[in-house]
C-alpha cells in the first residue's frame, strides 16, 4: 500500500492522526498532514481505511 494525500485539501482536523498514528501526524505550525510511514504494512490496513473514512477533506487515498 501507497499512501497518497492532497495536502492542499488538508483542513487540519486531525482525524487521521487519531485513526492511524503511526501513518500520520500534523505540522506543529498549521497542524497540516504529514505522513509519516508512505508505505504502511498490511496490519496497519484498517486504520489507514477509517483515516480515510474519517478525514473531512478526503485528502488521503491509497493505490
Ligand atoms: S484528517 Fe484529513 S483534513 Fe484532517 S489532518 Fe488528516 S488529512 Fe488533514
């Protein structure tokens, strides 16, 4: 898995960090994306789902 994000989207919510914290994490000064592991393991697959579920501005997506 390849994570892909649109960081321009990025509102600064915070959903993927709760969902996936080893994926993700947010920039100390506008609290924008930033990811952390691009290539997560299979085991992190589902947090990964609900990051993107769960993030107001679509902003992740997978391939
Ligand atoms: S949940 Fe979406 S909008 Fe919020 S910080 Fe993460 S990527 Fe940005």
């Amino acid at each position: 898995m390849r994570i892909i994000i649109n960081r321009e989207k990025c509102i600064g919510a915070g959903n993927c960090v709760m969902s996936a914290p080893a994926v993700f994490t947010q920039d100390d000064d506008e609290g924008l994306v930033i990811v952390l592991d691009p290539n997560p393991s299979d085991d992190l697959a589902d947090a990964v789902a609900e990051a993107m579920e769960l993030c107001p501005g679509k902003v992740i997506s997978t391939e």
